[in-house]
C-alpha cells in the first residue's frame, strides 16, 4: 500500500480570534491539515505552492494507514540533540553542595538516580542561601525573614531553572527556596542522553522525591509548596493527584495542560502518535519551535535573561515520539479530572498569539499555549483553584518584562498569605 499524500492549506483571510488566542494568516507556510483521500484512497492533487483561500476542513488520519506512516517514519535520520562541540559548565558534585552556575546566593547538587537506558541519570538540586547573596548582604537594614515553609520549583520543556528573583521572593514570603533540574534538562544533561526524553511523565516522580528527601532533612517538618512552569505544571499536577497529603499547594506557571488546539487536535492525533511511540519511541516529530519564544526571553533579544545556551537552546530540543505520548496520556487525565487535595494557584497570560511570522505584540503574549483553554482545564485539577490573569505576559509569566512580572509576584503573595500554612 502507498502512503496517502498529506494535505496542505494555507490559514488564509485576516487575523482572527477564536477565544483568548490570535490566530495569523501564514500566506505561504504550508501547515499540515490531516489526510484527504481520494476516490483511490489517496489525495493525487500537487501540494499548493501559495495562497490556497481560506482553510478548509480536514479529516483525521484514518488508523488504516498508521502502518504506512510508520513505514517513513522508520526512514527518518535522527538528528544530535545538543551541539557535539558546544559547551556547558560542569555538573555540581553529588557529595555536597557547590555555589552554582547561577550565582547570587544559589548553590547546587547533584543527586544520582537509577540508570535507564541511556546510562547514568541525576537530577540536580538548586537552593538558594540570602547570607551567601552578594545583592542581600550588602543591602543595608534587609532582615531575614523567619522561615516557615519550602517551595520547590520545576521547569518546563526544554528548560532548566534560571530565574534568580525566585528565591529572594519567596524568602520574603517566609519560604526557603528550591529548585530541580530534572533528569535530561539543564545541569542534569550528559551528553550520551536524548535531551528531555522520558515515555512516561510519571518516570519524574523519582526526582521530585529525591529532591524532598534532601528538603527533608534540612528543613524538617516544614510544609511544603510545590511551583512549576508548563510542562512541570503538568507534571507536579499529575504527581499531587497520586501523593495526596504530601504538599501543602500548588503554584502553576502557565501549565501545559492540554493540546495546542484543544482536546480535539489531541484525539484525533493520539491514535498515531500512540502507535509511532510504540515502534519508534526514540524518533523525531517534526520541529515546529521558530525561536521566538526565545526571543522574547533572552537577553541577545528582546528578553532581560542570560541563558547557558546548550541548556535553553533558540529552537527548543527536539521532541520525540515516546515523549510526545506521555505528555498527551497526561492531557487526556486532566481532561477527565484530578483530584488534588491541596490549594492551587494558576498564573496566565490574558492573551495568546500562535503565528509562523514575528510579530511585535509576541513579547507580551503566551505564544505556546492557548491560555483560555488551560484556564479552562486548570478548574479541573482541584476544588480549590484560583486562576490569575496576567496582562501583557508571556508563556513564563515570571519571565515578562519588570512591571508585568511585578504583577504576577503580587499575585503570588497574596494566594501564598491566604492559603500557605
């Protein structure tokens, strides 16, 4: 059997909204629509090479054919996760902590974990220490506030911690302050790994529990908060609803919580997403990240962050089939509903862009996920669920430019009085 010819349309006519999310016309850039099979089962007509009017509806892939999808993805030629020759700082030690690539205040550690198959895995620790804070110490008249519980901080995709207001802030609302590089991410990547990869997002409840085993024994009996930022918003969801009673909240930075598109790109796509990651775990999706989120976040741009770039590359690592399933398993549990037990608070953009263009308005605008469509799912996660909108942010609401995040951290202080113990 030949493998039915995919679909091309252009999204033609003006910009248009469809809830909290602009969609821009692309004029050129070809974006796969499904499969439109002919009277043969197959679509013969040539792909369009321009404008193609308005887009038009297409059917999902019909799972007869998944079997010949798998056949061109079986050809396809993987490509090195991080450049082979460029360079990181070294990894922290595993048997103390060590002042972190970071600085201002912030110490690291590495904590082993069990091989997979790669090889050797870890996670590592971040915490951030005020006496050893270069900008605290030399403050006249700062007080230490009293520490009476922890916050634990974990990234996204494609990500590792390097927001260095996150501590101090937290110390000033009475929290010590920790962060996780998760196995595959940041300090945690080797070289031998695929970057980011996991087939099952529970696979991180081992480093979230070493990483509170450490909590544990320098802050005991404290309560503990968990934050996290898209993806990690997904994850520490998932976690909370399986370890009932074991933190005291949640703090949801932009979670990615469903599908770009809503549940309906996600069902008509699980089917051979799922088959692919059954036969070929390891291979490529294609990348669609242009670097713009980047731009808005970096301080080379438009963005006020110094990033290590093998850790936070312009275009996001690349993504794999087996990782991909994972995360829409989890979209599809959110869908049907978590039962977590504590407080959770959940920090949007008012705003989405999705373009294959620049465009301006992208530096005060989620342009990864459709917020209205995670607002919307965040109620799904617990009973108690505040859901703050953030003018002018952008996917990492805590990454906006200085007013905007101001906004967001008031946010933060207030639910954290109200509901943290």
């Amino acid at each position: 059997m030949r493998l039915g010819r995919v679909s091309w349309t252009d999204i033609g006519g003006p910009p248009r909204r469809c809830g909290g999310v602009r969609w821009v016309p692309s004029f050129g850039a070809p974006v796969a629509s499904g499969w439109r099979p002919g009277r043969a089962g197959r679509d013969d007509s040539p792909l369009p090479t321009g404008h193609d009017g308005p887009m038009r509806r297409r059917g999902p892939a019909p799972l007869a054919r998944v079997g010949e999808a798998i056949e061109v993805i079986r050809d396809a030629r993987l490509a090195p996760d991080v450049d082979p020759d460029a360079e990181w700082p070294d990894p922290p030690p595993t048997d103390r902590w060590e002042t972190d690539v970071l600085g201002r205040g912030h110490e690291a550690l590495t904590l082993p974990l069990a091989d997979d198959f790669e090889g050797e895995v870890v996670t590592t620790l971040v915490r951030y220490r005020p006496e050893i804070d270069p900008g605290r110490v030399t403050m006249p008249g700062v007080v230490t506030p009293r520490v009476r519980r922890v916050v634990l901080y974990l990234h996204g995709w494609s990500d590792y911690f390097f927001n260095h207001e996150l501590g101090p802030f937290w110390l000033d609302n009475e929290a010590a302050f920790y962060a996780i590089d998760l196995r595959k991410y940041g300090r945690s990547l080797r070289r031998h790994q695929s970057a980011g990869y996991v087939d099952r997002l529970e696979t991180y409840a081992e480093d979230i529990e070493a990483a509170l085993a450490v909590v544990a024994q320098e802050h005991p009996g404290l309560p503990v908060t968990l934050m996290a930022h898209s993806t990690g918003g997904l994850t520490v969801s998932l976690w909370a609803h399986h370890n009932p009673g074991r933190v005291t909240g949640l703090v949801l930075v932009s979670p990615w919580l469903e599908t770009q598109g809503s549940s309906v790109v996600r069902t008509l796509s699980t089917p051979l997403v799922t088959e692919l990651a059954k036969n070929f775990p390891l291979r490529l999706t294609p990348q669609i990240d242009l670097g713009f989120y980047n731009r808005t976040i970096s301080d080379l741009h438009d963005g006020e962050w110094s990033l290590v770039a093998p850790w936070r590359p312009s275009r996001s690592f690349p993504a794999r089939y087996g990782w991909l399933a994972a995360v829409l398993r989890g979209h599809a549990r959110v869908a049907k509903g978590l039962d977590v037990d504590v407080p959770v608070l959940v920090l949007r953009s008012q705003k989405s862009l999705i373009s294959p263009v620049w465009d301006d308005a992208m530096t005060t605008s989620d342009i990864v996920i459709e917020v209205d469509v995670i607002a919307e799912r965040a109620l799904r996660i617990a009973r108690n669920v505040t859901v703050a909108t953030v003018p002018d942010a952008i996917h990492d609401v805590l990454l906006s430019k200085r007013p905007v995040r101001d906004v967001a951290y008031a946010h933060i202080g207030r639910w954290a009085a109200g509901y943290l113990p």
